[in-house]
C-alpha cells in the first residue's frame, strides 16, 4: 500500500516548467511613444513630488523625467527633475534640467536662484 502511494506521488509531480515567466511589471517596460498628454505629465509631476518628499530621489526624478516626455513644455517638471537629480549628485543631468527650465521659463520666479545654481556649477 505505501509502495502504491509513493508511485502515485511521483506520477502527480509537475514536470519543471521550461518556458521565462512573462514580465512581472509591465510598467518597467519602456514606452515609445509619447503623445501630448498634459494630464497624464501632471499625474507624473504630482507622483515625482510624493516620491521627492519621501526621499526617494531616484523615483522622483523617473517620474519627473515621465513628465517632460508626457508634455515637454512643462517647466515645472524640468526644475523639480534638476532638484531631484541635485539630490543625486547627478551634476550634468541636474545642470541640462535646470537649463531646460531657464529656457522655457526664463520670467519664473524661481529662475534667479535656478541661474545662481548655475553659475555655481557650470
């Protein structure tokens, strides 16, 4: 009787499975086109700030990132990318942000002290 169930045990077992999982988290997968989307760039700049508060820097500036790519006209995004990247020690990536920003927003309030940033690091 026990020989019968352990030969019934090993009949019932799966065979390994040969094939890769799909993608577990088709957000992670790289979007190629991105339309005008203003609502959607404020979703992204709104995520980026609860991500910045947090102190996760690196998520913020994704999202941030997600944001120009939704509506590239958005200063806001540019400045908040340049502060996230800033965080980061990212010079360069906080540098070409910031000049973004002066470049679509040069009358911003916030731009003499984005160009004091500037000048401080060229």
């Amino acid at each position: 009787m026990l020989a019968s169930c352990a030969l019934l045990a090993q009949q019932q077992t799966p065979p390994p499975q040969t094939q890769e999982p799909p993608e577990e988290d088709e957000t992670l997968i790289p979007k190629k086109d991105y339309p005008f989307n203003p609502l959607q760039a404020a979703t992204e700049l709104k995520t980026g700030d609860f991500y910045f508060k947090k102190g996760k820097y690196k998520a913020a500036a994704g999202r941030f990132q997600e944001a120009t790519l939704w509506n590239p006209g958005l200063a806001e995004a540019y400045l908040r990318l340049g502060e996230a990247e800033e965080k980061l020690r990212d010079k360069k990536a906080a540098h070409d942000a910031y000049a973004k920003f002066l470049d679509l927003a040069p009358q911003d309030k916030r731009a003499a002290e984005v160009r004091n940033k500037l000048a401080k690091n060229p």
